[in-house]
C-alpha cells in the first residue's frame, strides 16, 4: 500500500490543525494517513508515505501526522507499518522517528 | 383661665389646619415645579461642566502648538527604514502606537511621509499593519491619512510595493512589477501564497520545485509561527497577522517578512513567568538575547511539547549553512542578523518594534540547498 502524499493529498501542505488553514497535517491524517495505516495494520501489510514531490513541509504537518497517528492510537512502533521515502530530503526520515517517540513518551 | 387655654389650643389647631392645607397645596402644585426645575438645574450644571472641561482641555493642546483639535501629525524621518535606520524608524512608529493608546476617541492621524528620502518595504508593511492591525481602530473610531515622499524613487517604491491595495488612495494603482510578489498578508496559514511564491523564485532561477523546498518550509513555518505561538491576550495591541513581500533584485531574491504578533521576548517572558513562576527580571535579558536563544531553540515560546516550536531556529540553521543570507530578525527592542561571513551579531534599541520583522535573500546562484538541515534539533 502506497501514499504519495504530493499526487494523493497535495503539492502545498500547510500547517498543523485544520483551525490554521487549508491542507493541514490532521487533515491529511484524517482523510488519508489514519483510514491507510489501519487498513495496513488489519491486512498486515507495510504503508509506505513518500514525501517526495511537493513544494516541502512544515514540522508541524509532519508531527501532527506521525505523531497524531501516535497520540490517537496509542500504538508503539508504527515505523514497523509505516515505510517513509524521502528522496528529496532523506532527513525527514529521521526527524519522522523523533517525532514518534517523542509522541510515544507522551 | 380654662377658657383661655381652649382657646389657645383651638387657635393652635386651626393654624396647624391651615398649615397642612397650605403644604398640601404646594407640595401638589409647586413640589412638582420645584422638582423639575432641580432636575434641569442639574442637567445645566453638569452640561456647563462638562463643556468647561473639553474647553479646557482643547485650549491646553492649542496653546502647546504639538497638536491641534483632535489630530496627531506622525512627521516621518528622511530615512525611513528598520534596515537602515532603526532607532529613528521605531521611534517615529512607537510614538503613534504610543498616542493610540491614550483611545482619544476619533482622533486622525496624519503620516507625513513628504520629507521621507530613503523609504525600505519593511516601513511600509508597518504602516500598513498599523492601519489594519490595531485592536482600537475600530473602538475609538481612529482615522488614518497620509501623504507620500516628494522623493520619486521613494515615491515609485511605495507605489510598487502593493501598499495602495490597503488604503483609499488618490494614487493610480500602479500594475505589478514582474520583479515584486506585492505585499500579500493573511491572519492563517496559506500554502498557495507560499507555493506561488516558490514558483517565482523557480522562474527567475530557472529551477525546479526541489531548488524552493527549504524556502517553502521557512515560510510555511514563519505563517506558523504566527498564528500558533503568539499569545492572544487581551492587552494586546495588535491582531496577529503576518504580511510577506518579495523583489527579484540583481545577485540575490529577496524577502520581508512582518508577524504583527506579541513578539518574540514578550512571548518568552510569559513563558518564564507562567511556568517557572519566578518574576522574570530576575533572569532579565536583553531583547536580542532572548532573540539569539529563540533562533537557538533554547525556549519554546507557547507550547510545553519539544515537538513545536522548530521555525525559527530550523530558518537560523539554514541561515548558518548559508543556505539564506543577510538574514536580519527585529523584534521588540532587539535585533539579531547574520551576515555573510560573519558571526552573529546583536543589538539592543531604545525603541521597540512591535511584533517581529525578518529579512533574507536567496543567492539566485546557489545551486542547491545543503542536505540534511538540521531541522533546529
């Protein structure tokens, strides 16, 4: 199972709440990441979340995504489902497993 | 003897008769009278008062010459601009901040901009958020007008810059400089102004969409900031609104950028006052000290989770890796700004600005932005 977020969301992500303007982190969360993790997680299966091909991201749509995914279904390693491609800028990866564990020690 | 006591007494009775039928007869008739004559009495006493006052009040600001009938005349200096001269620029808008604050109800200001020589977009945006942004514009019914520099270059710079799109101007609206994003302003976070803004940068450049993406990122952040970590109280002066304006000049592209928020070590000072509870003069610092532990990621400004709060020091790292340069930030009383080739340096005015200015440019020869930005972790 595959997201690209740039074909399947948009090219211009905005910020973290809906509450903040259009093509928010949660609102990428509830519309597309959470449905595709918890059908990953029923079948089994690897997500992967490509990151590339988009003007970029702010920290906050990335960690309301990731991190909400945490927050919301109180899972631990949802790195284990979730495969991130970051070709453009391979740093994301990292600071998306921060982000993570970060929201696992909440 | 019995007699004469009865009579007494009788005479006593028939004059307290007629004393009560009296009183009634004026209490019905003149009572009334005497009442409304009181009443008017009053009002007359507390109208001529009141008039006395404001005469008073109107011949004290007649007689000091400094201001006349109810507007204040903002005269700006020949340099007006934070870049170049900031001590000057900030006291010329702290004045009229200042004046707003006293809420004289329908009080005009005037800016008189005709003597102004040197005139930088980042004095334009502040007049424009002064107009927009105030809280008490529209409580005490504040009327702003204005003339524009004698100087043309001045003159041409005001006009291009967008400014009559926020005012009722006589001025034709001047069409948009290829060269110029006009100022744009927004109170929530906009991806299209920042994605049309990348696209911009990529023409000029002749660049893809992944020569712009640290560029997205710090303005994305930079609209974050503004509408998530500026603490909305009700003291405040301003609502928070960020403006952006962006030229195409020679070697470098360049951009301003104006958050009308609470600015930066205000934030910060609440910060330490909420949650540490300890006053914060006793860790007082200067304005731009505050500023340098912002962009070092030492405070986060709003929320207590480590997870927010990257912008600012995310765009100073990318300001050290050189991937922006002549990065200048100015908020409240401190400046901090990073030159090429140079430490960081920082400052401390007598004046302050309100909310926080920031500038960079981006070297159109920069071929790639550096892996791997630390992100301010």
């Amino acid at each position: 199972m595959e997201i690209n977020i740039a074909k399947d969301y948009t090219r211009a992500p905005g910020g973290r709440f809906i509450k903040d303007g259009p093509n928010s982190g949660e609102d990428f969360r509830n519309k597309i990441l959470m449905p595709k993790y918890l059908e990953a997680k029923d079948k089994k299966e690897k997500l992967i979340v490509n990151l590339d091909g988009g003007y970029g991201y702010a920290t906050s749509f990335i960690e309301e995504s990731f991190g909400g995914i945490v927050r919301i279904t109180k899972d631990k390693n949802i790195l284990d489902i979730i495969e991130i491609i970051s070709n453009d800028s391979p740093a994301w990866k990292q600071i998306i497993a921060q982000y993570v564990r970060d929201a696992e020690k909440q | 003897m019995k007699k004469q006591i009865g009579n007494i007494i009788n005479n006593m009775l028939y004059l307290i008769c007629i004393g009560v039928e009296r009183m009634k007869k004026i209490s019905y008739h003149q009572k009334v009278m005497m009442d409304k004559k009181s009443k008017k009495y009053l009002y007359q006493r507390t109208k001529n008062n009141k008039k006395n006052k404001l005469k008073c009040i109107k011949n004290e600001y007649i007689s000091t010459g400094i201001i006349k009938s109810n507007t204040y005349i903002a005269n700006a200096p020949t340099i007006l601009s934070f870049f170049h001269n900031p001590e000057e620029t900030m006291e010329f808008f702290e004045d009229i901040i200042n004046d707003t604050k006293k809420h004289r109800f329908g009080r005009k200001y005037f800016f008189n901009l005709s003597q102004v020589e040197t005139l930088t977009i980042d004095a334009v945006m502040y007049i424009i958020a002064i107009l927009k942004n105030l809280k008490t514009t529209n409580i005490y019914n504040f009327r702003f007008e204005g003339n524009v520099p004698q100087n043309e270059l001045s003159k041409k710079l005001l006009d291009e810059s967008g400014f009559h799109k926020f005012v009722n101007s006589n001025s034709r609206n001047v069409k948009p400089n290829t060269n110029k994003i006009q100022i744009v302003t927004g109170k929530l976070l906009d991806p299209n102004t920042a994605s049309e803004i990348c696209d911009f940068v990529n023409e000029i450049c002749e660049k893809d969409i992944k020569f712009t993406k640290a560029l997205y990122e710090i303005l994305i952040e930079l609209m974050d900031n503004t509408t998530q970590h500026a603490y909305v109280e009700k003291e405040d002066l301003t609502v928070s609104q960020w403006y952006l304006f962006v030229e195409n000049k020679d070697n470098s592209i360049q951009f301003i950028f104006l958050d009308t928020g609470k600015g930066i070590p205000a934030t910060i000072n609440k910060k330490i006052i909420v949650e540490s509870k300890i006053v914060s003069t006793i860790f007082k610092k200067n304005d731009s000290e505050f500023i340098l532990s912002t962009l070092n990621g030492e405070f986060r400004s709003k929320t207590k989770q480590s997870n927010r709060g990257k912008g600012l020091p995310w765009i100073y790292n990318h300001a050290n890796n050189k991937n922006i340069s002549n990065f200048i930030i100015f908020s409240r009383n401190g400046c901090c700004s990073v030159q090429e080739n140079n430490p960081v340096k920082c400052m401390d005015y007598k004046n302050q600005i309100f909310g926080t200015l920031l500038a960079w440019e981006l070297n159109k020869n920069n071929n790639t932005f550096k892996e791997d930005t630390d992100y301010g972790n």
